[in-house]
C-alpha cells in the first residue's frame, strides 16, 4: 500500500510527517553520547576472554599508573555497591535465580563479562590502559548446549544452585479449565505430526550502542542513557543501590532504536552509577559494536518440540508443547518470562480444544537472553504456523484450507481461547482473502505447478503466516498473577499553557517510535487545538514523573488511553470556566473543535484558549474552582489487545545453489484504527524485514570455547537494502472495543509475522525433494544441504 | 601530534591531532559535530559517513571511522550538520527523507543521507536496485529500507530538476556543490 496525504477532518488518521524529523535529518540529535559534562570522566570496560572461569588474580597497579588514569576498579571494590542486576519476573516461586553481579567479583560465567573498568580523563587513556590490566583465568568446565547442560552429571553453570534448570513452567488446558487434555486429544488421533523447531540465538542490534553518562554532583544524580525504560531505570535502581528515589533522575534523550534490546537494566548502567558516586565526578560509557554484540542481551533461542493432533478432515485436536529456552548464564530483568508470554500464543488464531505447555529455562555460558522485538510471540507463531503447514500437506490440503477449517470466525468475537486468553476482535477471513488476491496466489500456486513439473532448477514456494499476538502490555492484574514485579499501567498529563499551547507528558518512552507526532495527532483533536502547538514531553523522570514505558506494543494501546483520559480531563476542567465567562449553566454547554458553545448557538463561544488564559489569571474564576487546566490520568487495561494479519511469501529457491530470492510478499496487518497510516506502515516494514532477517540471515553462533564468532557486524548479519525485497501492505481495520482510538499496537506485529511465512515457503518450494524443514537462519548452503539430505525427487 | 588544516562546513579548522585519531572523533570531539555517528568498529554500518574531498579532489562518500583525522589535512569534509544551512530549507535528500518517513529513531540517517548524497552525485536517476546496491555499507535497523528507497527516488527527481532548473548557480556550499554537479 501506497501511503498518500489521505487527510480526514480529524487529525487521528491522517498520515502526519514526524514532528522528530526535524532534529534527526539535521544532525541536531541529543544521543547519550553526545553528552559532554564538565569534569567528565571516561569510562572503558575490560570483558572477560573466558566462557567460564574462576578470576584467580586481577593486578591493576600498571594500570592505575597509565597517563590519564584516575580510577582502576574491580568487582571487588564495588561489589557492596553494586548488588545484582535485577529479574523482574521470576516466573515460579522455586525459581533458581543466581546473583548478577554488574562486574564479576570471583566468577565469569560468559564471554564479554565485564571484569575491571578504567576511569580516565578521555577515552583512549581509558581505553589503552584495559591492556595494563592484568587477570589470571582459571579455567572452569564451559556448558553452551541446552540438552547437555540438563543432563546427569552435567557440568554447571552455577554450581553453588546445582542444576543448569532455572524454572519449570507448565500450562495445561485441563488444569486450567479452558479445555481438555492433551494427553487424550494425541491419543488415538487419525494425525499426529511431531515436530522439532530451533528458534536460533538472535542479536537485537539496535544502530545505537548502549551509553550511559551518570552525573552524581547535584541534588539528584542523574543519569542519561540509552534505554527503553527510564522509569523502571530508576525504580530499580535506587531499590538496588539503596539510592533515595527522589534523589534519581534518569533520562532517556534521543535513544537510537531498542526492539526489547534496550528493556534492560544494564551492567554498564549500574558500574558507571556506581563509579561516578564513588569518584563524585560525570562518568561516561559508551560501548563499542563488539561490545555491544558480547554483551547487550540477546533473543529467542529456544528448543521447540510439538506434538499436534488433527483429524483428517483437519480439524486440530490439541498440541503439546515442550520448550527449552536458553536463558544464559543468568536471568535477564523479563527473561525468564520471554517464553510465557509465547506460551499463550501458540494457539494461534485456532480453536482447537486441548493444549498443554510446559517451558524448561536453562542456564548456559552464554550471554544472558531477553526480550527482543517479539519476545516470546515470534518463537510460538513460528512453531504454529510452521507445523499447520506440515498439516497441510500431511492431509494434501491447501495449506490455507487446513486455517479456515479451525480459525475463529469473525463472528465469534470475543472469543475465549485455549489458553485462557479472550481475544477482543478480529476478522481472518478479510485480512486473509486480501492478502491472497493481493499475493495473486492461485497465478502462483499454477506457475508453481509448472516449475515442479518442469523440473524447474529454479522452484517456487509460498509460504502463509496468519498470525495473531498478544499486545499492549498490560493489564497488572494478569502480570501479577504471572508473577511479573511490575503493573501494565500507563500514564499521560496534560498542560494547558496560559497562551493557549499544549504540553503533554507521556509514560511512554519512544525510541523511533514516532510517540511526539502521534500523541500531537491524538491530543489536537481531543482538545481542537492544531497539531503544531502540542509539546509532546517524554522520556526525563523530572517532567515525566510516572510511567512504564515503552515495550510489547504497549504506547498507543495503553498510553493513548491515558492520554485521551487526561484530555478528556482538561476539557471538563475547562467546563464551569467557560460557563462562568459565558454567563450560562455547563449543562448547557457542549464541546466541539476546540470550543465551548452554548447548545443551538454557534457564536460566542469560548475556547480552551480563553479558558487557559483566564485560570493564568485566575482574577474571575467560579467560587470553587481549580486554578488549573492541568490533568493526569493512569490506565490500567482490562485485556490486552489482539492484532492479526496474514503474511504470504512467495520464494524462489535455486536448487542447484540453495539461494532463496523473495519474490513477492505481502502483508495484510489488522492493527485496530489507526491513529498515522505513515508511522503504521513504517513498523510493519521493519518489523517484518527483521523476521525475514531471522529465516534468512541472522545467528548468533558461539564456538565451542564459548566465543562469539558473530562478534562483529561483519559476521552478524543484518540485512542491508541489497538483501531484502520491496513489500506489499495494506491494512484491514477491526477496531479493539472499548478503547476510545480502537488501537490495538503495532510494533511487533510484522517481525511475528513474517519468519514463518518466509519459512514455509522455502519449505513449500523444495516439497518435491523430500524436505520438511530448513533450520534457520535459511542460508545457501543450509537450504543445499536440505535438498541433497531431504531424499530423491519425487 | 600532528598538525591538519580541514575545513568542515564550511569553516576551516588548524588542530594538532594524534596520528592516530579517527576522523570521525575528531568531528565529535574535537570540533562538537555530533550529528555524526558511530554505529560500529568494522566499517559495516556507515552511520559515521561523511562527505570528503582532498585538495585535489571532488567530494565523496567516506565512512569516518574508516578514515584518520590527518587523511583529511588540507581536505573539505561536509557533514550532516552542513547539508543544509540552518534555519535554511533541508537539503532535498533531508526533505526526500522527511516526506517518506525515511526514519524512525534517526541513528542512521546521517550517514544514510549523506551516503544518498553521494550515491546521486553518482548516479543521478538510479533504478531501485541501484539504490540498494548502492546504499548496501549503510545499515538500518527500523525502516526496512522500503521508505529509504522511496526517499531516494524522489530526492534523485528533486535535484534532477533543481539541476536542470538552476544549473549556473554557484554553490555556496561543497555540499551543495555534489547536487549542483549533477547533470540534468
């Protein structure tokens, strides 16, 4: 879909240009590190070369002693200080949940660990004087693969806690009451198809490195850094350190991108908050790419292993999942909840009635995983949509066949599924039937036909991803009951100024997201102001005091609810002011673009520009009232909200290189109403490219030893403008109920949907060879060997 | 120490650096030019680009951590911050880029930009495979390069046309001077 300047009489729709623009196209940005305090201090991190290693020995007298070196420290001389680096979600009570020591104080357990820093007037002393630093490794047993690390006898991690197991989560339809067994539903079933899927180590990579400035000379100490979470930021860290809250600032400037990468509270956070206190001078860290790849936490990875049941008519029975998700070598601050929030997921878009989930973390010498664009949803669409594919053609069913026979009906919303979860709305059959006549995929499944019968050396496949996920995290009820430490709450206020401007302040933290331009959209037409004369404020706990922040598609969905709330404030506010000036009762008034009439008089009416200058005065207000055109509101949901689309690739794969070229794909998302068809499709595009990345391109490989080998962004591939193709979007629009903009979140949606569609499709092409499954990323010789091992042409 | 003279945005700057100084943080450091970035420490992402000429040379596309502070002594180098004037309309590139939501968290764009300045000067009216063939050293991570591509094409119009209908004007700027060389 072509984006035009389609312009509806309300702001709330139309394709707006961002507002952030101006200072990103120019150069005029304010990234962390561009930070520059007086007195600054810079800061540079030694990492650990060992995957596992006790540290026997550090000499930092050479060091201390370099030119420009002010402080050399260890973990040791922190370690009071500095605490563990928190987990907010320890999903089951007898979860095993190892200290987190920012810098290792006897023990390195992954490579890139950070193991002393220098402090130093720039950043080449800082940085020459690491190779001064002298550490004597002993050596210690290096666990990395998941199945080996929970095996008897296995060499451990964390041999202090026993076991590489951190956690054991179950979920059972049967136990649950919201179906029946798994256990009944495979046994005896005209289909079983069992299947193995390896969800690969990811890299969020965010263009961004992580920087963090820490200033502990004023009142407060503040901290800058490139973070998705501001607010978290702070709460966790004052908990930690001991820090009263009130005397933490932390602000997120201009953050460069994060996809769940930046959902941290990060060892280099807390080692310059920790240093910079102890040295009482600014303190400066920023990381290098490599050591962004080592050490910023990395996605995915996770063992999947199905079972599903179908009748041969195709109807779905049940499915078990067993999962193993690798959680490193300690627990991220959501990690260990990264594979829960999957779990309520692989039932997909299905009504099958019986399901059981049961999800094993582990720990290995890896660096530790998190959330990444995603988290959790991609892994369990991936694993659903593959093996209904493998339905499919298990049955000789059109693989969209085998979905219409068991997908919920647009009719059927709401709809309670399998897994607990009420889905609010939804209408498959329009997103799908657009996508296929978009895809043109009866001309391709033809040209297909040929191919095959031609013995096409050069052979197509289409691949069909009908996705759903849960967003817009969350209501707190549900996160408590999962046992996650925070609220799903969002918050926005909004400020009248006595001229007649708008400020408004937001949760939410944006990193790309286009938060000033689409709450600037929302707030016009909430208060009839024009666009350009809202402030849009984010992002610094001194003007943003209360919010959660921005991950799991959550801003617009939550944070726009609050922000229409606070607008709906302002005006009621505004009501008796109006009438006071006006002279009449406020139950005779109404509101309409921007202005307070009399009901059946459309002259004289008084703005909420009058009104804010007559409260700034203050000199005639009603007995009673408020001098304030100020308001707040907090929301918690009641539900998440549910988008859903249906992705179609159509691949060529040369069978004699094993290349895949994506010949055409499509996407048809149902994100809800939406508030900038711009900023929409511009997160469907990344997101989906990202999914495509991960079925063609990226992998996080360690050797044996426990290195990264994809330690550079010459070895980890992010797919630049060469290596993917032109998309085709379009959007269908079911609107989430009861939410006043009928949004349902966006930023996730297209990296959910796409792996398995480029997947399947491969998939689909090399059929004829005997193949059932490429593991990802699909590269050449992988998509080969598959062809050669997969059997002889049928 | 090294003693270089460099003109950057026009404004020529005489500094002693270390020999061993990248490009990139003398800009940043040194003269406080941070709208240029650094994105990685392989020459992979092209974050850091900016345009360079040498005494003798016209302006091209350089990945400034790719390059040493003294490879620019007696060069031009134009950055982000010098594309346009500011206060002054965007350059069409920074317009293109705008009007196609080319960005999101922006991180990339400089270098993209200017990665696009170059690759126009190049080759003013480049097919879409040619534009990503051509902004392959340049990495983004949010827009999946469609808008970018979009941007580009329209920008590649935009100065086409501005060439065809200003084609004498002197360039203030050596910016400027990429877009104005470039043949109708």
């Amino acid at each position: 879909m072509t984006v035009t300047d389609e312009r509806p009489t309300t702001e709330v729709g139309s394709a707006r240009r961002r507002k952030e623009d101006a200072r990103l196209i120019t150069g005029r940005t304010m990234w962390t590190e561009n930070i520059t305090l007086p007195g600054m201090l810079h800061m540079a991190i030694l990492r650990s070369p060992e995957a596992h290693a006790r540290i026997a020995h550090i000499d930092v007298s050479a060091a201390a002693r370099e030119p420009g070196v002010i402080a050399v420290l260890t973990g040791r001389d922190i370690a009071d200080a500095q605490g563990s680096l928190p987990c907010a979600w320890p999903v089951t009570e007898d979860i095993v949940h190892p200290a987190h020591p920012a810098l290792a104080v006897d023990t390195v357990r992954h490579t890139g660990e950070a193991v002393a820093v220098v402090v130093a007037r720039d950043r080449g002393s800082a940085l020459d004087a690491l190779a001064a630093i002298d550490v004597d490794y002993d050596p210690l047993p290096v666990v990395l693969d998941m199945e080996a690390a929970l095996a008897d006898g296995a060499d451990l991690v964390h041999p202090d806690k026993g076991t590489n197991a951190s956690y054991t989560w179950v979920f059972d339809s049967a136990a649950a009451g919201t179906g029946g067994s798994v256990a009944e539903a495979l046994s005896g079933a005209e289909v079983v198809i069992r299947r193995r899927y390896r969800q690969q180590r990811l890299i969020p990579a965010f263009m961004e490195p992580r920087s963090v400035v820490v200033d502990p000379t004023g009142d407060q100490t503040t901290i800058w850094s490139a973070t998705q979470i501001p607010h978290i930021l702070r709460f966790l860290l004052a908990v930690i350190t001991g820090t009263p809250e009130h005397k933490v600032r932390v602000v997120a400037p201009d953050v460069g991108g994060g996809f769940g990468g930046k959902l941290q509270v990060t060892a280099e956070e807390m080692i310059t908050f920790v240093v910079a206190q102890r040295l009482g001078r600014p303190v400066k860290y920023t990381e290098s790419r490599s050591e962004s790849l080592m050490s910023a936490h990395h996605g995915r990875d996770q063992i999947q292993d199905l079972e599903l049941s179908a009748r041969r008519d195709g109807t779905v029975l049940g499915l078990r999942v067993k999962l193993l998700s690798n959680m490193g070598a300690y627990l991220g601050l959501v990690g260990p909840g990264v594979p829960l929030l999957g779990a309520f997921m692989y039932n997909a878009i299905y009504k099958f009635p019986a399901y059981r989930f049961e999800c094993t973390g582990v720990f290995t010498n890896t660096t530790f995983t998190d959330a990444y664009r995603g988290a959790g949803r991609p892994e369990a669409t991936f694993a659903i949509e593959r093996i209904m594919d493998e339905l499919a053609t298990e049955l000789g069913l059109d693989p969209i066949e085998v979905r219409r026979r068991n997908w919920i009906g647009s009719g059927e919303f709401p709809f309670t599924t399998v897994a607990g979860l009420t889905y609010d709305s939804g209408n498959y059959e329009a997103a799908t039937d657009r996508a296929l006549r978009m895809l043109g995929y009866d001309e391709l499944r033809a040209e297909q036909a040929r191919r095959r019968e031609a013995h096409d050396p050069v052979q197509l496949g289409i691949g069909v991803s009908t996705y759903t996920e849960m967003c817009g995290l969350a209501p707190s009820r549900v996160l408590g009951a999962l046992r996650y430490g925070a609220g799903g709450w969002e918050h926005a206020a909004v400020r009248m100024l006595p001229t007649g401007k708008v400020e408004v302040v937001t949760g939410t933290s944006p990193h790309g997201q286009g938060h000033e331009t689409a709450w600037s959209q929302i707030v016009a037409d909430q208060l009839g102001v024009s666009f350009d004369d809202v402030e849009v404020l984010h992002g610094d706990t001194r003007t943003s005091v209360r919010g959660l922040d921005t991950y799991g598609s959550r801003s617009l969905a939550v944070g726009g609810i609050a922000l229409v709330e606070a607008c709906k404030k302002v005006v009621e506010k505004a009501r008796p002011i109006a009438a006071h000036m006006l002279e009449c009762d406020v139950n005779d008034l109404e509101f309409t673009g921007g202005s307070f009439r009399v009901r059946g008089n459309p002259d004289g009416g008084k703005t909420l520009a009058d009104c804010a200058l007559a409260v700034f005065a203050a000199h005639n207000l009603p007995d009673g009232v408020e001098p304030s055109l100020d308001a707040d509101a907090a929301y918690d949901p009641v539900n998440f909200s549910f988008p859903h689309g249906t992705h179609l690739c159509a691949v060529e794969v040369d069978t004699e290189t094993g290349r895949v070229d994506i010949r055409r794909y499509v996407a048809v998302d149902d994100v809800g109403l939406v508030v900038n068809p711009l900023i929409v499709e511009g997160q469907v595009h990344g997101g989906v490219v990202q999914g495509i990345a991960q079925a063609l391109y990226e992998e996080a490989v360690y050797d044996p030893d426990g290195n990264l080998v994809t330690g550079t962004l010459a070895d980890y591939l992010v797919p630049s403008a060469a290596d993917v193709p032109d998309l085709l979007t379009d959007r269908t629009e079911t609107a989430a109920p009861g939410h006043p903009l009928g949004a349902k979140g966006v930023g996730e949606a297209g990296t959910i949907a796409s792996t398995p569609a480029v997947v399947n499709a491969i998939v689909d092409a090399l059929r004829p060879f005997g193949v059932r499954d490429v593991p990802m990323p699909c590269t050449p010789e992988r998509v080969w060997r598959a062809i050669r091992e997969g059997g002889e042409r049928s | 120490m090294t003693r270089i003279s460099v003109t950057v945005d026009g404004v020529r700057y005489d500094d002693d650096v270390e020999p061993r100084t990248l490009l990139v943080y003398y800009l940043r450091e040194r003269l406080g030019k941070v709208g240029t970035v650094v994105g990685c420490d392989t020459g992979n992402c092209g974050a850091c680009t900016v345009l360079m000429a040498g005494p003798d040379s016209s302006p091209v596309g350089v990945k400034s951590c790719n390059v040493l502070a003294v490879q620019a002594d007696r060069g031009e180098v134009t950055t982000i911050e010098g594309l346009s004037e500011r206060g002054g309309p965007p350059h069409p590139v920074q317009q293109s880029f705008h009007e196609r939501h080319a960005l999101q968290c922006g991180y990339c764009t400089p270098g993209m930009i200017m990665a696009t300045v170059d690759l126009l000067a190049e080759n003013p009216d480049p097919t879409d495979e040619q534009i990503r063939a051509g902004l392959e050293g340049n990495l983004c991570r949010c827009t999946g390069y469609q808008n970018i591509v979009r941007a580009v094409r329209d920008a590649a119009a935009a100065l086409r046309e501005r060439a065809t209908a200003a084609p004498a004007v002197p360039a203030a700027r050596p910016a400027a001077d990429v877009a104005e060389e470039v043949p109708a």
